[in-house]
C-alpha cells in the first residue's frame, strides 16, 4: 500500500472445496464469518483486476446472494 503501486486487497472466508456458486459477499468491512467456495474466490480475484472501483481498496469475501457482475458495477 506504501509502495504507490495500484493494489486491491481480497480476503476471503474460510475456503471450501464446493461447486462455485457466482454469488458472493465482497464489501470492504463484513461483520459476519463465513465461507465460500475455491472457485468463487478465484472468479473475484479475475474479475476485480477489471474493475477500476476496485483499485486501490481492501475487501473481505464470503458466499452471498450477489451475483458476481453486479459486484462493483454501481
């Protein structure tokens, strides 16, 4: 972060070994725990080097509701 380097920053939940769903959890502070599937984590991490919103900020990530084109889309 000190370097000036554009970065994102994605952690994520504990990891599972389940079918992705394309539905996450990806907010910047979440107060819950949880878990979410290898293959979904790996969609955020692609999908969030794409998105301009996502420079430069750190995100917590779990299985949601939210599919994941509508992360970040606003």
């Amino acid at each position: 972060m000190q370097s000036g380097l554009n970065y994102t920053i994605v952690r994520s939940g504990g990891l599972t070994d389940e079918p992705g769903t394309g539905k996450v959890n990806l907010q910047e502070n979440i107060s819950e725990f949880g878990t979410i599937p290898r293959e979904n984590v790996a969609e955020v991490l692609t999908y969030v080097l794409t998105v301009p919103r996502a420079e430069n900020k750190t995100f917590e990530l779990i299985q949601g509701i939210t599919q994941l084109s509508e992360i970040l889309a606003y």
